[in-house]
C-alpha cells in the first residue's frame, strides 16, 4: 500500500488545515494537492458524516460531501445519493455545482433530484426508491457539494464508513463521527486503519487525511477487502418494527430464526404428498434433497422481490408454490420447506455472494451479506445449494459462493460456517486429441475436452451455446490458428457427474509451416498462454489468485508419411509456489508423436514483491508453450 513518507504527509496535513480554514478554496479544483491527482478520477475534498442514535430504532444520518471530478470516470464518486423507503425519510437534500475555479454555476434541491425505484427491471416489486443527482457538466473539472439529512427507523444497519471506497478515488479529509444518545451499548471494529492516514479524534470520531488514489492492478484481493473501514452494531436493534439482540453471531442467528423465518415453511398438503411420492422410494437423504432440489428447479424461476423486513425476510413458501418464483430468500426457504416435509433439515444461510470472494465477517456479527442459499447438514459434509438456478447441479457452488465463511441459520442461533473450496484437482480441463498432419503442412484433428469444478462454472453456458456462438468463443481462444474451421461440435452437460464434455473435429491449412524439406509446427495446437498479466515498475497491491484449477493436454499426431523426426526438445518442467508446469514429447511406433502438457495454478494470497515472480513464471509457460518440432522429408 502506498502510504507516502511523513513529511509528505505532514505537508499535506498542514496544507488541509489552511485549506478547510477557507471553505471557497474546496471549490477550486487548483487547490487540490499534486499528489491527491495522480491515479485519481475524482478527489474527495471534505466529506463530514454524522450518525446521531437517538434509539434503538432511530438513527439521524447528516452528510457534508465535497468532490472534484476531473473526468467522466469520476462522476460516481460524488455520492449525491440518497435511498429511501416507509421507514427511511429524507429530511434535507441538496446539491451545488461549482466550475474549475470555485464559481457556483447550480444550485439543485430536493425537488429537482432525480426519483426512482432503487432496483432494476429483473425485480417484480420493491418498496426501495432513491433520488439522486442527475447533472451533465459542460467541462472538467469541476466540483459538488452534497448536503443530506435522513431519519432511518431500522437502527439494523447502522452505516459502515468508507472514506476510500473505490479504485482512483483520492481523500484529501473524511470524518466520520457516532454520537451514541441511546444508552444502548454499540459495538465497533475498525478495519485497516493501520495502512492509511486514519487518527482518532474521540471515541466514535475518526479523520482521513491525504489518502491518494489506489491504481487498479490485476489479481487484486476486491476493493472491499483492501480499503479501511470501520462498522458497528448495536447491541438492542429494530429492523423496521421487530426488534432484536446482537452481541454475537449466535444472537443474531438466533432472532433471525425466531422473527424472520419461523412460520414461513408451511406448503400445501397436496406438495407434501406430491414430495413425500417423489422421495419414499429412495435410500439416502442426500438422494432424496436432490430429487428435491429438482422438483424445486423445475418449477420455480428466480425474480427479485425486495420487500418484507428490511428485504431480509423471505416470500412464504406457500405463496413461492402457488406463483412458482421469488427472488433468493424465498426460494431458499422453499428448498427448506420441501425438504423440512420429507424430514430432513436444512440451514438457511447468509453469504457474500460474487466472483471476489468475500467472508462473512466470524468475528464480528454486523447485518451484512447480500445472498441466500441453503445447506443442506449431510452426515459427511456440508452440501450448499443455489436455489436461484434452474440449471446448477446439486450441491455445486463453484464461481459465486464458493471457499468463503458464511452464516448458517439454525433453530440454536446462528453459526459460522465454510462453503465448499475447489482445489485444482476438481477444476480440471482435460482435453485429448488426435491430429494428422499432412505434408503440405495441414492439420486435421478430432478434440475431446471435458471441464469439472470451477471450469465448470466457467464454462456452464456451453450447452446452451447457439452453434455458431460456441465456433466463435473457440475462433477467439484459438486466435494463433490460421484459417481453420470446426464442424461436428457436440456438448453435452452431465449434471450427475458435474462436467461439462465437448467433441469437436477441426482442420487448419498450413498449420505446419515449410522450409525446404523440412515442416515446423508447434505440438501444443489448443492451449497455449498468450497474455502475461501487466508489468508494474512498483506494485503496490498484493495479489490473490482466488481460485485454483488444472489443465492436462494429451495430443498425438500421426506424421505425414515420408517424414521423420529431425528435433524436438523432449521435456520441460517448472515448479514454483504459484504452480506447476510440464511438457513431455514422445516419439511412438507407427510414425506418432505424443505431446503432453499439465499446467497447475494454485490459489493463494502472495506479497507485492512476489507479483513479478509469479509473471516470470507465465512467462516461462508461455515461452514452453510455443516449443517447436522439426520434421524432415526423407
């Protein structure tokens, strides 16, 4: 992290104190330090949130925000946004628009703000809308001020702090500040302070200063887990009327139980016989949960529905059969429901759902979390199910809930739990081919390519692939090739096995390329490394590779007749603590070669410094990847 030497920063602090003694020099784009532009979009230039907890089910939020935008990407960072429903009200909202050289040129009120629902076309109906700034400017820069008082009755989410929460977006001083009139006992946690200009002004008072941008690099852990924050919980809540009790995981399981999903799972007693029907014959009880988890695919389909408490009490399952979708809480608790009639419990559980991969915080119980999905307590293992998905296998996870601490929802309160981790092994690619190669230097070749775990996930679209749309990912993957064509592509989606299989035959004029009476070709023909992540003259992030995966290539070549082998380089292997590379050539009987490839990638958090290690070692791959072989005519 790039934190800047102290006297830097204390020339900086003394330049923030002269400049918030005059608030029209926040106006000014000109007055914001040469430092706090560079890898910025936008500069926060003052940002004042107060929160005032009047009682365990009021909160006053007061905000005092001043941003300069300098370009179109920045236009988010300004923030002059508000989100309201019945139980949140906007007292105040104000912006004003300021030019380059600190002129109001707008002033913009409540009125004129922009007036939504808060969700998107996909959700059937919400009880969320937002107002929000909606201002085109004529040049850049030029600076907003955003003035917001709001009233929130649901005291469950008591507003986390952020002072940096984005790629290029600098601070040049955020403050942040609880006053706690409730007598209720609010539990704190600041998180990565220690990594930035953050100082304790009083209990509950925190101050940013001088924090510059954060460039985006690749392999970056998530924004989220890399900015500081600092969230708290209050001890006594209300969460739009019903009240709860938070000092640990366990608690807040537990009122999540007892008010939020205790007598939603009662179905029609036709769907009990008709589940009952289903499952009687079978032996086990994770047989039956997927005869289940299919019935529950096959008539359901997911819609987003954000009402109820606080959007966090599920659509009763009884209402989920009779319409036939809901969004992710009211299918899992209907996954639950059927299963809790065939006698097998299940947990419904909370998670951070995303390709980044994010925890649920164990140590810390706050209302956090933005999916559902359900577990199912086998006795050798925790199967988690998407119930949002008509097309997921059972029990498969891989790509959005996977390798992450979640919290289960159990009739003894809440638990923190782990969902399923992917290891190479169960994410492989494995393809297989047989080539002829001819001695105008033309490939013909039948491939057979098989993808488990996380390729899976990656790949999980395939069989619903149009045909030309399938031909043209392989034209963009297979890009190297020169004028070749696939015909006779046939995918099939074996959900029991979890893998997806494709059969394809495919031919390249002059793959091989000529010289005199020799031809040139490379053996590794369907999957090579061609991109090496970006150079960094100085990184300052370290980098997570999230996920692990394996791919083992076996090629064998029937060779031109007439020609035989003048050079290869038999082998090559590289072992690093990112991975694994080989490659093996063998000549065969009958005027073969056989090629075989493994490349392992591991998952793992490395260092800054280890970024330009873990490229030399793609590098490498790549430079392996494109080894030659050498026919002769005789």
């Amino acid at each position: 992290m790039v934190a800047g030497s102290k006297k830097v920063l204390l020339l900086f602090q003394i330049v923030c104190l002269s400049i918030f003694s005059q608030d029209s020099y926040l106006y000014k784009s000109s007055t914001v330090p040469a430092v706090l532009k560079q890898n910025a979009n936008a500069t926060v230039r003052y940002d004042h949130t107060e929160l005032e907890i009047q009682d365990f089910d009021r909160i006053l939020v007061k905000t005092h925000r001043i941003v300069s935008i300098y370009n179109e990407y920045g236009e988010r960072h300004h923030n002059a946004v508000e989100f309201y429903d019945d139980k949140t009200k906007i007292k105040e909202l104000e912006a004003r628009i300021y030019d380059a050289s600190g002129n109001q040129i707008k002033r913009i009120k409540e009125r004129d703000f922009a007036d939504e629902s808060a969700v998107d076309g996909g959700t059937l109906y919400s009880d969320n809308r937002v107002k929000y700034l909606n201002y085109t400017t004529p040049s850049y820069p030029y600076t907003v001020e955003f003035k917001s008082e709001i009233e929130l009755r649901s005291t469950a989410f008591v507003p986390s702090w952020y002072p940096v929460d984005d790629f290029y977006l600098s601070v040049q001083h955020s403050e942040f500040q609880i006053i706690n009139n409730s007598g209720i006992e609010l539990r704190t946690k600041p998180e990565r302070f220690e990594h930035f200009n953050i100082s304790k002004k009083a209990p509950l008072h925190y101050v940013a200063n001088n924090i510059p941008g954060i460039k985006y690099e690749v392999y970056n852990e998530g924004i989220k887990n890399i900015v500081p924050q600092f969230k708290s919980a209050l001890v006594r809540f209300s969460m739009e009327g019903v009240e709860g009790q938070n000092n640990n995981w366990n608690d807040f399981g537990q009122w999540m139980y007892n008010k939020l999903l205790h007598g939603t799972t009662e179905i029609p007693e036709s769907v009990v016989r008709e589940v009952k029907a289903l499952t009687d014959d079978l032996s086990t009880n994770k047989e039956k949960a997927k005869a289940i988890y299919k019935y529950m695919q096959e008539k359901t389909r997911y819609i987003s529905v954000q009402v109820g408490i606080g959007g966090w009490k599920p659509t009763e399952a009884n209402d989920v059969d009779r319409l036939g979708y809901s969004d992710c809480k009211g299918l899992t608790n209907y996954t639950r429901a059927l299963l809790d009639a065939i006698g097998i419990p299940s947990y419904y559980t909370v998670v951070w759902g995303g390709d980044d991969i994010r925890n649920i915080d164990k140590s810390f119980s706050v209302t956090e979390g933005n999916h559902v999905i359900l577990c199912l307590a086998d006795e050798e293992e925790n199967i988690f199910l998407e119930c949002t998905s008509q097309t997921n296998p059972f029990g498969f996870t891989a790509g959005f809930t996977d390798d992450r601490d979640v919290l289960l929802i159990t009739p003894n309160g809440g638990q923190i739990t782990h969902t399923n981790v992917y290891n190479a092994d169960d994410s492989q690619q494995i393809t297989t081919s047989e080539l002829i190669l001819d001695e105008t230097g033309s490939l013909k070749a039948n491939l057979t390519r098989k993808y488990t775990g996380y390729q899976y996930a990656l790949h999980s679209d395939a069989a619903s692939k149009l045909d030309k749309e399938h031909k043209m990912q392989h034209h963009s993957d297979w890009g190297y090739i020169n004028a070749f064509k696939i015909s006779n592509l046939v995918v099939e989606n074996n959900k029991d096995a979890v893998s997806i299989a494709e059969e394809l035959d495919m031919t390249a004029l002059s793959y091989a390329s000529k010289s005199g009476a020799r031809l040139i070709f490379q053996p590794n023909v369907f999957n090579r490394i061609e991109t090496i992540p970006p150079r960094y003259a100085k990184r300052t992030l370290d980098f997570k590779i999230h996920r692990a995966y394996k791919d083992v290539d076996t090629y064998v070549f029937s060779l031109p007749e007439g020609y035989s082998l003048e050079a290869m380089n038999p082998s090559a292997t590289i072992e690093t603590v990112f991975g694994s590379y080989h490659y093996s050539l063998e000549l065969l009987a009958n005027d073969k070669i056989k090629y075989h490839r493994r490349l392992t990638i591991n998952k793992g958090l490395y260092t800054k410094e280890e970024y330009s290690k873990y490229r030399d070692f793609l590098k490498q791959v790549s430079k392996q990847d494109k080894t030659k072989i050498i026919l002769l005519k005789e």
